[in-house]
C-alpha cells in the first residue's frame, strides 16, 4: 500500500478541490489520470481569499502535488467575474485592522500559500476566468502559466487602499513585464486588460469569452490592435473611451459571457502537459520557478513583518475606508492625508476619521 504524504485529511469548505480525467490528444478521458482543479468559491465578494479560504488552498497545492495520478493543477475561481481580487476587505477592516499582531499571523498563511503554489511538483495554470488584482494578481503570477479570458483585468491596488503590493508583486513582476511596467502597475495601479497584459508578457494564452449572436467577438470595451502573434493571438488592447466607450457597453450588454473557450485552452494546455516525462517535466519548472523563488524567499519575511506594521497606520485608514465608505467613493482623500503628515499630525483615530470617506 502506498504512503499518504498529506499532512492532515481535510472537507474542503471555503474552496472546491476536484479532480477532472485527462483528456488525450483526440479528447478522449484517460483512466487513472486526472487534472486537479483548485476553484475558490467566493463570487460574492469576487473570490477574495478568507483566512479559512487561505488555509484550504494550502491543504489543496499540497494535496495535488502528493497526489500520483495528478498530472497537472489548474487554478481559477468559481464564476465569470473574478479569478481573485485578493485579501477578503471586509476581514481585514474589521479583524485585522489595528491588530498587526494578528496580521502578521495571517501574512504567515498567505506567504505559506504563495510558497504551496511555487513548491507544487506539479505545473500549476492560473485559469483567468475575471478580474485578477491585487493578492489575486500575486497569487496567479505564482502559478507556471497563466491562460486567460479577453475581458478580464489585471493588476493591483494596494497604494490606493493602504497596503503595498509586496505579496509577491514586486518581486515577480520585473522578471514578467520589465521594471517599467512594473513600476507603473504596482505605483499608480491603472489595470491592464487582457490584451495589454499578453502583449507585455503576463499571460500564456488569451481566448474570447463574450458571445454575440451566437459568435465570440473580442472585448468590445478595448481598442485591439489588427495584428496577430503566430498562434492567432490578438496582442494589445487599450480601453476606449469617449464615444467608443459607450458603444462598447451597449455591445457588452447585447452578448453572453461563455467560457467554453477559456476551457477548452486550458484542457489544450493540460494535454500538452500530458506528454511530457514526469520527472523531466518536474525538474524543468523547479529550474524555472527559481527566478521567482530567488526574490520571494529573500524578501517574504521583512514584507510580512512592514505588513503588519502598517496595519496601525495606512492599512487600517484604507481597509476601513474602503469596506464602510459609499459605493461610488471607497478611497481615503489621499490629499487631505498628505497634508496632514505634512503639518506633523500623528496617526489616531482624528487622522483616520477626517481621510475616510464615510464620514466627508
């Protein structure tokens, strides 16, 4: 009888981990061989991670990866809207805000997580089913590829809610898009569509996902470029606006999201995967990965440690502001901010108050 490896058994409550047949090259499932797939399961708050959600999707990398008739691990979320957009804000406004001691225990379970998803001895596809940001965008760069839905979004949002994209963002964005750009992302946190983020070296592979009359066109609210990669990829898109834009909603409006495509891409990936030597295959993304690992191991610690920190200041101002204030404005006034500082004030409860937005 074999030997389990996996650290404790384990319901899954937060999370769906399933296990898919492998498909041949003709399509056909294969006895005995499966695809893990880790999905998480929070479309109402966009499939941001709890602290329970965290944990589980440790328990799951680690399973797949002991698991022997695993071949490959896709990573995604449940729905059309987001893959992930990070952190779960309504926790850390209300549990983890003016509490670093317990924030630093939980950047321990989401470094834990990070480090599950780059130590898998399994490749791990990021299936880009919505929005990507913030912890969601790290998470995802963690994994070996990443194949994409053209209407989703990519990037951060920390410096806009008091945090800084040190979950892994600094350290393996330069090595995918260039220090520019990364800079740019992780500074002034525009997003990047679908299109931009293949063109700039983020993603693997992007596939239509809006229907209209039956037929995929691609994301109507972006400006795409009539030029194609030698795989019939589209390779730049930059949003509309004006005009443009408007007509571009209407046309959102008028089709049906359908990931069928993304699906199929992934499935394609995973074949691919298929027919390769395990070890081989293994020992090549091991040697891959360690341009990531070099970064997030050096710096994980002292990120986790600024991390916590920042929870009595900046983080507990922008996590407050952004769960309490109104729909349309969930920003601290950065400006009000700034001139506080500037005439000395201390971070209290004033300060947080007169920034947050709930209270303009």
């Amino acid at each position: 009888m074999l030997s389990s490896h996996n650290l404790v058994k384990h319901e899954y409550q937060n999370i769906i981990y399933e296990l898919r047949p492998c498909k041949d090259k003709h399509g056909n499932a294969i006895k005995g061989l499966f695809n893990a797939w880790i999905i998480l399961n929070n479309p109402s708050q966009y499939n941001s991670y709890t602290t329970d959600a965290v944990k589980e999707v440790i328990l799951a990398m680690r399973e797949s990866s002991n698991d022997r008739s695993v071949v490959a691990v896709v990573f995604t979320g449940v729905g059309d809207k987001a893959f992930c957009t990070g952190g779960n804000t309504k926790e850390y406004a209300e549990y983890y805000a003016g509490n670093p001691q317990e924030y630093k225990q939980y950047m321990r379970l989401f470094n834990d997580m990070v480090s599950s998803i780059l130590m898998n001895d399994k490749p791990v596809i990021c299936r880009v089913n919505g929005m990507r940001i913030g912890g969601g965008q790290e998470i995802g760069m963690a994994c070996d590829f990443s194949i994409s839905q053209d209407l989703a979004r990519f990037g951060q949002a920390g410096p806009k809610h008091g945090s800084a994209p040190i979950g892994g963002s600094t350290d393996f964005l330069p090595l995918l898009v260039g220090i520019e750009n990364a800079m740019y992302s992780c500074t002034v946190c525009d997003p990047w569509s679908a299109h931009e983020a293949l063109r700039l070296g983020l993603l693997t592979e992007v596939v239509p996902a809006l229907k209209v009359n039956g037929e995929y066109i691609a994301n109507p609210m972006v400006v795409v470029d009539k030029w194609v990669d030698d795989r019939g990829q589209i390779v730049y898109g930059r949003s509309k606006s004006g005009d443009d834009l408007a007509k571009g909603k209407e046309i959102m409006k008028s089709g049906v999201v359908d990931l069928t495509a993304l699906d199929e891409a992934v499935e394609k990936c995973c074949t691919k995967l298929l027919y390769t030597m395990p070890n081989c295959l293994s020992k090549t993304i091991n040697a891959l990965r360690m341009h990531k690992l070099a970064f997030w191991d050096m710096n994980k610690e002292s990120h986790r440690d600024w991390l916590a920190l920042n929870m009595m200041t900046e983080g507990k101002a922008g996590f407050r502001a952004f769960n309490d204030g109104p729909k349309d404005n969930r920003e601290a006034d950065f400006v009000k901010l700034r001139q506080m500082l500037a005439e000395g004030h201390e971070w209290n409860d004033e300060l947080i108050k007169t920034i947050s937005p709930q209270f303009q």
